[in-house]
C-alpha cells in the first residue's frame, strides 16, 4: 500500500499506551506517517520514551463533571490536529482517553478504528464502536457484548523488546524467582498480601528462593522494609524499567489481570497466580483471568478471600512441583501471539481503503 498517514491515540495507561506505540512502529515500518496522540498526563511519561516520532498531546482526562469543560478543550485540540494534518485513518486504543479523539475524528470524516484489550469491554469502546469503522478486540467473547458492530479479532500487541532478555543482574540460576506486579502504578492490597506472604514463606521454607517486586511509588519503601525485616531476598522498585529481563528470570508471576499482562504472559509462557482488581469496571479483570485460567496457563486468586497464609501456602506449593509449572507454561504456548500489530496495522489499511 502507498504511503499514507495514521493518528494513534493511545493515551492513559502503560496498558493502552505501549500496544498502541507498537501499531505504531509497525505502521511506520511499512512506509507510513504515524504520529501518537497521548493525553499528555505524567503517567504516560515512562512508556513515552518508547516512542521517538512525533507526539501530540490531546489534554483528554477521565471524563466527569469537574473535567467536562477539559475534555472539550480536548476535542477542540483534536479538531485543529486534524484539520491540520488531514490523517487518512485514526486508531484508538480504548479508555477516557479515546473520546475526544475519536469524536472529533468522527465529525472530521476520518475513519476510525477501535481497540478494545479486554474481555469485556469498557464504557468508552462500548459507546464509540457504534461510531467506528471497525472495533478491532483482543479476546474471542469481546464480540458478544458489542452486537451489531463491525468486529475483526486482532489480538493484543506486546512489546517484543520483552522477548529473549537475560535474567536480572545479582539473580542465579536455579533460584526460585517471583515477579510481583499491580502494574506501573502497583497494588497496595496485591503489595500487602505477597509481601507478608512471603516473609511467611522465609519462615517455612529453608531453600532459596527471590522475589522481584514492582511496588508502585506509593508502596516501595515499606514492601522493601517489610522484605528487610523478614530475610526475604528481594529486588523491589516503584518502577521496573528491565520489564524483560523480570519477566526471563521468574519462574512465577503475582500479578493483576490486565489485558497486556495477560497477553505477555502468553507471550512469555510464564505461570502465573492472578488477582483481578476488585472494583474494575464490569469485572473485566476477572474475565481475562478467566481466559488465562481456562487454557491452564494461570491460576486465579480472590482478593477479598487471600490471606498472607494462603498466597504463602500457594507459593510453596508451587515451588515444590515444578512440573506442575512446565504444564502451566506449556498451556500458555498456543496463545503467543506474534502478529497482533501486524492485524492491527492491516485493519487500518483496510478502513482507508474501504473509505
């Protein structure tokens, strides 16, 4: 296809923000235009070095009444961009961040395509894929709560600097490795839970074992402090920067059930014991730790029903049956996806030239 040009709007989490920047480098590799737009908030800043074409910043914010006259000046933003720069397609990548985006691009005539990374999908996708050239999903029953809509199963994009990294500095061989995560901005009850759980485990279990632990900058001096107090070895830090090389030396991971941590755990066929966030939006945690779950590839935790004792007696048992986790990451292969972006990207070129 000649060159053309592309806006992608993957403002909000690291979870909207890096799928979106690898659409992008696929896009650009293939000869076209690209240029991110992220809302400009700071917690996109350390998934923003990922990215070195141009960006623009939409101003969006979650959408109330307190940030009703912000999310306009956003659209107002959005309108000018596009006005201005005449892209032939938009990609959206879900959350509050998508609307003005998208909206604007709607009344502009651009088309518009939409991703949703979840099972289930969120309010925003819900509302704007009735608006969408196509509403691109990552799992298989995302397409039963959007009927009527134009939906093509692309998958989910996962970095691939992710992919073949060696273990952390200071980790040996043979070590029983956790990585614990809650995401980029971390989990405090995720936080509490495995750090008293494992402290436990140091008192039950004799033989080495590590644990690496991102914290969330809320949480890392008292998760490291807790760690120091029980003997456990630890790497902890409010923010890992070596995603990779975490991920290469765990043998387990303790993790929320975000949709790009789901999706690198089968891309990196890593175990995992997951604990949706309670009071995520239509449980859609739960429902991609369900998926996970199914395949047998992960197991799933109840927030409100762990205990320290529980998540210590979980993680021993695990440490004593390592077949049990080979089962576990030999379940998760069929469901490493390399070519998500490249469907991404595909779908785009479709919409402009169906257009």
């Amino acid at each position: 296809m000649e060159s053309r040009s592309f806006v992608v709007a993957c403002g909000g989490t690291g979870g909207h923000v890096f799928p979106g920047l690898v659409v992008a480098r696929e896009l650009r590799r293939r000869g076209h235009k690209v240029v991110v737009w992220l809302s400009g908030r700071a917690i996109e800043g350390a998934a923003r070095g990922e990215w070195d074409g141009p960006v623009f910043a939409t101003g969006a914010r979650f959408l109330n009444l307190r940030t009703a006259l912000t999310n306009l000046r956003a659209f107002m933003r959005c309108r000018s961009a596009l006005r201005r720069d005449r892209p032939h397609a938009l990609l959206a990548m879900g959350s509050y961040a998508s609307l003005p985006p998208v909206v604007a691009a709607k009344l502009a005539g651009v088309p518009v395509v939409l991703h949703e990374a979840n099972a289930v999908p969120g309010k925003a996708v819900d509302v704007l894929s009735r608006v969408a050239a196509l509403t691109a999903t990552s799992f298989d029953e995302t397409a039963r709560w959007l009927p009527g809509r134009n939906i093509w199963k692309t998958g989910l994009p996962v970095r691939e600097d992710l992919v073949g990294q060696p273990r952390l500095d200071g980790i040996p061989e043979g070590v029983f490795t956790l990585f614990v995560t809650g995401g980029s901005q971390g989990a405090r009850r995720v936080n509490e839970l495995v750090s008293q759980g494992l402290c436990l485990l140091r008192q039950a279990e004799p033989g080495p074992f590590h644990v690496i632990h991102q914290t969330g900058p809320a949480d890392e001096a008292r998760v490291r402090e807790a760690y120091a107090r029980g003997g456990v070895s630890a790497t902890v830090c409010a923010f890992m920067r070596e995603m990779g090389r975490a991920y290469a030396s765990a043998d387990l991971v303790i993790a929320r059930a975000g949709a790009s941590t789901c999706f690198e755990l089968c891309r990196l066929a890593k175990p995992a014991l997951l604990i949706p966030l309670p009071t995520a939006v239509r449980d859609h945690q739960h429902a991609n730790a369900s998926a996970l779950v199914r395949c047998g590839g992960a197991d799933e935790g109840v927030q409100a029903e762990l205990t320290p004792r529980t998540v210590m007696r979980y993680v021993h048992a695990k440490m004593r049956d390592p077949l049990a986790l080979a089962r576990m990451r030999q379940a998760l292969a069929p469901f490493s996806d390399t070519d998500a972006a490249a469907r991404l990207a595909d779908a785009l070129e479709a919409v402009v030239r169906a257009s």
